[in-house]
C-alpha cells in the first residue's frame, strides 16, 4: 500500500508512505537548486518511484497539501508573493493598503467579496488541477485527493503522539487555504481530528513576523529566524515598549486570533508607527507579541479540553523560542514540535491522512508507524563517489584518501579546531542539517564562529550556531525538566554552565540558549561515532552543527553539490563516505 503526499507550494516536496510508515521525503530544492522551490515536484517524484522502484499506477492515493490557484503544473521558480514584493507595489495598492489599515470597514466588504468569488472558483480549479495531475503523472484521477492546508500541518503530528489517549494540535503559519490557524482535538486510538477553532488569515501573527522581516531589509519566508535571533539583543524596556503597542492591533479571543486590521497591511502600520523604532526594539516586540500570543493561545486551549499533550506544527512554529516557551508551560505535560513544520511537512501529513482514509475504506486499523531519524533523501555509495571523481577530475585539485576508520580522522580533525564539511548516508529531510549534510567544527572555540561567518558562511553577524551531542550529553548539556527529547533541533533549551564551558560556539551568544541536536547511536552510528571519538580526545561531547551550503542556496544533495560548495567557499576538508577530500 503507497500513498503520495506532496506539497506544490512553498518548499515545495514529495513523500511516500508505504504500508504506514514513511519511507522517503524529499524537497524540490536540493534536486533544482533553488531555494524554497515553489512549483510541483517533479525530480523529487520521479527519484522516490525510481528508489522504491514502483511506477504511479502502484499509488494508491496521491493526497496534495494546499489548494494551488494557478496551474499547477507550471515550472518551478523561486519562491515570491506579495509579501516579498510588497515594496513593489503600484501606488493604488498601496494606497487600497493604506485605506484597509486605518479604515478596515471601508474595505473589508471588498475583501470578504474576493474572497467568496475565489472560493465560488476554487472547486473548478481543484478538478482543472487533478485532471493535469493524472495526465501529466499516470494516476488515476479518483485517486487523486486534496486536502485542507492546516488539516495537512497537523496531522504531520500523529506519528509521534499518544496512541491511547488525546492530543492538543496547534497549526500556525501565515495562511493555507485561507486560513492562519486552528486547534484541533486528536484522538490516538482511531487517528480522528476534530477541529475545534480557526482563525482566518487577516489576523495571522504569520504575516505580521513576515512583513517585519521585509521591513528590516530581510526575506519573507527565509529569513524570520534572523529576526528572531537579532530578538534576544535589544534593551527589555525597549521591548515592552514595542510590544506594548503591538498588542492593541492583535490579540487572543479564546482559542481564535483577532486583530484591529488585516494584517496582509501591516507594512502601513509599521510605515505609520514604527518608522523610527531601533531595528533590534522592532524584532525583540515582535519576538515578544509572537511568544506571548501563543502561550495564551496554547493555554487556554488546554483549559478549554482538559488534554495535556500538545502538538505544534506550520511555518510559525518553526519559531524554536516559542516552542521553548509552550513546553515551559505548567499545563503542558509533554510536547511534540513537528521537525521542519513549515509548509514542506504538509506532504508527510498527507501522506498520513490518505493512510487513514485508506484505512477507513478497507476497514482495517490506522496504525502510523513513528518517524525516528530524518535520513529520508537520497544517499551516494562509494562507486558513484569513485566515478564522479574520475569523471570530474577531482585530484586535479584536491588530495583524496580513502580511509577506513574515517570517522575517527574526522574527531581528530576537529579537535585540532579544522573545520569539515561532510556528505555521508542519506540526506536529511527539511530545513536542519542533521550531520549528514552538514558544516562541522569545534565549539569550544568562540572565534570558531568568526572563522565560519568569514569564510564559508556569510551568515549574519549576530546569528547563533547550534550543537550535535551525544546523547548521553544532552542532560550534561541543556536543562530539561520535562525530559523532552530534541533530535530535529525544533525548540531551544537554556544552556546549563558545563554548556558554557565546552561548546560556547554553539548557543546564542547574548541569551546562551542552545538549538540542540541530540545524536543517538541506533539513528546514525557513523555520526555517533565521529562525536565519541572526538569526546574520547577532548573531554567535550558535542560539535558545533551547520547546514552545508553557500549563503542564499540549498544544503548539499550530492556529490557534486558538494564540490561546489567547497570550490567556492573557504572550506579545506570534505568528508564523503570514507573519501577524505584536502583542498591542494
């Protein structure tokens, strides 16, 4: 039994379940090189059916996460919307935006009018689309399903939840299917979701941390995790007096999010009130508003159901702070964050709703296998790495040795502070390097993060780095309470004073908070080993960890990626199965 879930919209990936479990995920970027790839997706398609080595006619539902308005088939391109244009816009526009944020009234009867008509269209263009999709692909087009955006966010929750008992699911991002954000009520014996709220996209809290990002010179989309960083730098009572007037425009009514305008207008409001606000006050009021919003939000809707296990998923819970602050809460007795939440993990949810649905029509038990380690892309065994070096002439300018015990050169490596790049195994899936394509170094160094910024990774002066550790590490190293487990780096943990110590590389530099990666054997032995072996020399159990690329592309997929990368970066050693590549 195979079921295809896919994600045509931003980030745009494809997935495969088969027979319950996940078995493969792979996101259009790192086959075109274009970051956030927006479009349907083709390579990613095409490698999971080769992989699997099934044809489409074997799927049994083809389940896509979002309604896509346009044609659907059309190429891939970068990713744009009005929100990174929006400085872009004709002056009536501008002006209707104007209009919209100080006199709402005005304008609203025009807006819920485009709504309606888009909606009175959307069914037609939902049957124009699956036609394409069964030409284009060979499926059948009864087999072909679309699903509602946030339905898809949460249940990419359901195979790490409770299987006896209810769960809370928090879906929140700048908007799906016109909507910005639900509550639903998910039930582990029968895989039900009931949704019990939804706020619509005018109020979205998305939008807001968006166009903020815009409007401090950052991409929409890309860049929200700048301005979170930058958040932790600016005075408190600077802060609190930005968030002060944030929060008369947006609020928490209930479990629903209500605000004074639509905030797709939210550049008039910054352009109005906030023109001569320091940009680090603007990020930490934002940063704050943001935290805020969604503990009330969480909060009462533990109250309102009485269930203490809480799942959060979509683009703005990719915000690793707030979910610090959720699983902080009293009320929460244990907490799930979806690894890489944004809208790329909308194709595993639909992967797990046409598994249920499946389920339903053959009358058998919804039982959805759990995702452990995120090695679900593709992987380059030693005779593709020997042929791409004959073929590309890789010893005309590097050094290559093949070594067996690789893993303890690389510990040796970096305890002498080199910094590695390294692709080995299968790709991770989603936004966070997980080791396997991923940049590498010692974090006991703080000049360590100098040297990176300065001549691999042109990231942002004020910008944390995060920590693989053993796990046996992870209590030595963050301070955890609840015993919530972070193998997918999707929350931060406040740093305990032995962290300070040996990897200050690899947590914030104002806060100390830490991003981390907990490394566990069974998940990843060659990973594992190369952070034994280099505690075994230094005392110290976890590694600074970044994703492998050139500032603005994808991380590394193959081979040849990664030659690139190091061809134009300041990077001297590339790890690649057990090829050891020097720079000559």
């Amino acid at each position: 039994m195979y079921i295809l879930g896919i994600n045509p919209g931003h980030n745009s990936t494809a997935c495969l379940l088969k027979d319950g479990k996940i078995i493969s995920c792979v996101s259009e970027e790192r086959f075109s090189r274009i970051k956030n790839h927006w479009g349907f997706p083709h390579k990613s398609i095409k490698y999971i059916l080769e992989t699997e080595k099934i044809k489409s006619s074997d799927i049994d539902y083809l389940v896509l996460g979002i309604f896509i308005g346009d044609s659907i088939m059309k190429p891939g391109h970068k990713y744009d919307s009005f929100m990174t244009n929006y400085t872009k816009k004709s002056n009536l526009k501008k002006i209707f935006g104007d209009i919209t944020y100080g006199m709402p009234f005005l304008t609203e009867p025009i807006l819920e009018l485009k709504r309606q008509l888009t909606n009175f269209k959307k069914s037609s263009k939902i049957k124009k689309s699956i036609k394409e999709i069964s030409n284009q692909i060979g499926i059948d087009e009864n087999k072909i399903i679309y699903l509602d955006h946030h339905l898809a966010h949460a249940m990419s929750t359901c195979f790490n939840l409770p299987r006896k008992e209810k769960s809370l699911i928090f879906t929140l991002d700048g908007e799906g299917d016109y909507v910005s954000s639900t509550v639903n009520v998910y039930d582990g014996k029968t895989g039900k979701i009931n949704r019990i709220a939804t706020s619509e996209k005018g109020s979205s809290i998305g939008y807001l941390y968006a166009i903020t990002t815009i409007y401090l010179g950052m991409k929409a989309n890309q860049h929200e995790f700048k301005v979170m960083g930058l958040a932790p730098y600016a005075k408190k009572e600077k802060v609190d007096e930005v968030y002060d007037e944030l929060k008369k425009i947006v609020w928490i009514d209930g479990l629903l999010f209500k605000s004074k305008f639509r905030l797709q207008y939210f550049d008039s409001y910054l352009r109005d009130k906030m023109r001569w606000t320091r940009f680090d006050n603007l990020a930490g009021g934002v940063q704050k508003l943001t935290e805020e919003l969604s503990l009330k939000w969480v909060k009462n809707g533990v109250k309102k159901t009485g269930i203490t296990n809480v799942a959060l998923a979509g683009g703005v819970l990719m915000n690793v702070k707030v979910n610090q602050k959720i699983s902080e809460l009293p009320e929460v007795k244990n907490i799930f964050c979806m690894p890489s939440a944004g809208d790329e993990s909308t194709a595993i949810g639909a992967c797990f709703w046409g598994y249920r649905k499946y389920c339903e029509d053959n009358k058998i038990l919804f039982q959805p296998q759990p995702i452990e380690d995120l090695y679900l892309g593709p992987a380059y065994d030693e005779e593709y790495i020997q042929k791409a070096i004959e073929k590309n002439s890789w010893n005309d300018r590097y050094k290559i040795k093949k070594i067996n015990n690789i893993n303890k050169e690389l510990a040796k490596l970096l305890a002498r502070g080199e910094i590695i790049a390294r692709c080995s195994g299968k790709s991770e899936w989603g936004a966070r390097a997980l080791g396997n394509r991923s940049i590498l170094s010692n974090a006991s160094n703080p000049q360590t993060i100098r040297i990176l910024n300065e001549t691999i990774k042109d990231r942002d002066f004020w910008m944390p780095f995060t920590p693989s550790m053993l796990e046996e590490y992870f209590e030595k190293y963050a301070i955890n309470p609840k015993k919530i487990k972070s193998p997918y780096m999707s929350l931060t943990f406040e740093s305990t004073p032995l962290a300070r110590k040996d990897i200050p590389a690899a947590m914030h530099p104002y806060d100390f908070t830490i991003r981390p990666q907990a490394v566990y054997k069974s998940w990843n032995p060659d990973y594992y080993e190369i952070l034994e072996e280099y505690k075994k020399i230094t005392g110290v159990g976890g590694i600074l960890n970044t994703s492998f690329n050139l500032h603005g592309e994808p991380n590394v997929l193959t081979p040849e990626d990664a030659i690139h990368t190091v061809d134009n970066s300041d990077l001297k050693y590339l790890a690649m199965g057990k090829y050891l590549f020097e720079k000559k």
